[in-house]
C-alpha cells in the first residue's frame, strides 16, 4: 500500500516521512509490507488510507503542476476522507491530521464491543427506502437495538449500520423490499451510527484542541453534504460525522450542479470513481494511486 509511490518518488515519501514521525511508528513500514492483519485494524487503517491520498496529491502537484487553489472548485472525502480532504486544502496539516485519524480509529474501536454491532450493504435500494427499512429494522428488534443509514452511496447503494440483532433484520427486510443483494459487511466496529457516540465526544474534545484554517478551496461535509470553509462549522461537521450519515450521493450530485464535471480520487483504490459513473451522468473520474496512474494524468495534462 503506498509502496510503489514512496519508490519512485520523493514527494511521495516525504509524505509518509512526515505521517511516521507524527505517530511516533513506522506506519510506511506496515504499509508496504504488512501483515495486512494489523494493517486492516482501524486505527491503522485511517491513517495509512489518507498517507496514499496526500502522497498521491503532492505527486501530482511536483510531477504534474497541480495546485489545488487553481485547478479545482471543491474538496470531498469519503467518511476518514473528509479528514483527507481538509489536509489536502491546507485546513489541517498531515501531521494533525494522522494524529486525529489514529485517536478517531481507535475511539470507534473502543465504542462498541467486537461483535456487538454490525454495517451492511443494501444494494438496490434507493436512500428514502433505505431509511425505512432501518427504521423497521429498530423497531421489530426491540428495546435498545438500533439500525441507522451509515452510508448514502449512490446508485442505489446505500449501508445500514447499528446492533447485530437489528442489522440482520434489516438485511431481512430489505430483501423483501426488492433489495438486489444484502449482506453483512466484514468492519471492526458499527461505524456513522448512534452507538458511535462515545467516539464523538472524543473527537469533539481533540478537535477542539486543533488549529483548523479556512481551507484553501470549499471542502463537502459528509453530514451537510454541502461546502464548508469556516473552522467552526468544519469541528462541528467532523464531530457531526462520526455518528451521523455519509452523504456521499448528495456530495456528489451538488459539486455536479455547481458544474464539475472531472473528479480525481487520489489514494488507494477507485471505489469512489465506480459509484461517480451511478451519481452524475456525463462526469468523467479518474482514480489515481499509482505511479502509473500519476503518468496517464500527467500524459493527459500536457
């Protein structure tokens, strides 16, 4: 993960240089080598996923002349890539921001004991009807069991998250609400739901502890699905995020009617390009991660 980067460019490991000594770990190592195990873990994860997003940024601002102020309208991450996003426009410095996504990884691990609660994918189902069907879910599986919308994906696409039992009733119901497929998503923790909540009073104690700036260029708040650019507002919506919804569809769709009709998914793997083609008809996306993928932008750049 990151390592054909860091091998052919300086930019690149400066980055990971930069993320190892605000963590006091060789997270780079981890990361290039494993074992993906202890990777895989959140709290290592979260950074490791944001170091391959703003290595892949600084290459393509040394290899290709990006600037981020002149070359693009909005910022957006998915969950842990808004945090990516806010280093990416200057909001956040990387070494901050590693430290947040560590606490942040950590926080959501300790919050809810390992097999207590459960995420899983409705496919084929839009959001309102997603939203139902969790909320049927909570309600046929008793007191104190929870189902919420985590994930609003796009393309019929979205992911309910809560306790084992409701979860599972979900995944029941969504069936027979004409879901394509719904199954159980293998994550450490019920993440963007209500049982998050004690990892969002950590958060919103750290980040009340961190210098945020004006970003450079608008970032999309998950929650808000809509820009925000004042410190205060950008504290509250992280805070907001952690037990609230990824709006990612509704992110999407408004930087589509502001008129961006290009998106770049800088860092490992192209999910988020995939779900592009099902949100915005029309908008080209290009996922770059790799020192490949540096060299067919930079080739169409020229």
């Amino acid at each position: 993960m990151g390592r054909a980067l860091a091998g052919d460019f300086a930019a690149a490991r400066a980055v990971f240089d930069e993320i190892d000594a605000a963590l006091g770990q060789k997270l780079s190592q981890l990361m290039f080598g494993g074992p993906e195990s202890e990777l895989t873990m959140t709290a290592n994860a979260q950074p490791a996923l944001m170091a391959v997003s703003l290595a892949a940024l600084r290459v393509l601002e040394s290899e290709a002349g990006l600037i981020v102020r002149r070359d693009a309208a909005f910022a957006a991450g998915h969950s842990l890539g808004e945090y990516s996003a806010l280093a990416a426009t200057g909001a956040l410095t990387i070494a901050e921001t590693a430290r947040l996504l560590r606490l942040r990884g950590e926080a959501m691990q300790r919050a809810v004991p390992l097999g207590m609660g459960a995420m899983a994918a409705l496919l084929g189902l839009d959001y309102e009807t997603g939203i139902s069907v969790a909320q049927e879910a909570s309600a046929a599986s008793g007191e104190h069991e929870i189902c919420e919308i985590a994930n609003d994906n796009g393309g019929g696409q979205v992911v309910a998250s809560g306790t084992k039992k409701a979860v599972d009733h979900a995944i029941e119901i969504a069936k027979g609400r004409g879901a394509r497929r719904a199954m159980l998503l293998s994550v450490s923790a019920p993440f963007h739901c209500a049982l998050m909540e004690p990892a969002a009073k950590t958060m919103q104690e750290a980040l009340g502890k961190v210098q945020i700036v004006a970003p450079k260029i608008p970032v999309i708040a998950n929650v808000k699905a809509h820009p925000v650019t004042d410190p205060d507002e950008i504290r509250s919506a992280l805070v907001a995020q952690v037990t609230g919804t990824v709006r990612w569809r509704e992110s999407v769709a408004f930087m589509a009617s502001r008129g961006v009709d290009c998106f770049l998914e800088l860092g490992s793997g192209k999910v988020l390009t995939g779900l592009l083609k099902r949100i915005a008809e029309g908008a080209t996306g290009m996922a770059i991660g790799t020192p490949a993928d540096i060299a067919s932008y930079t080739a169409r750049a020229a």
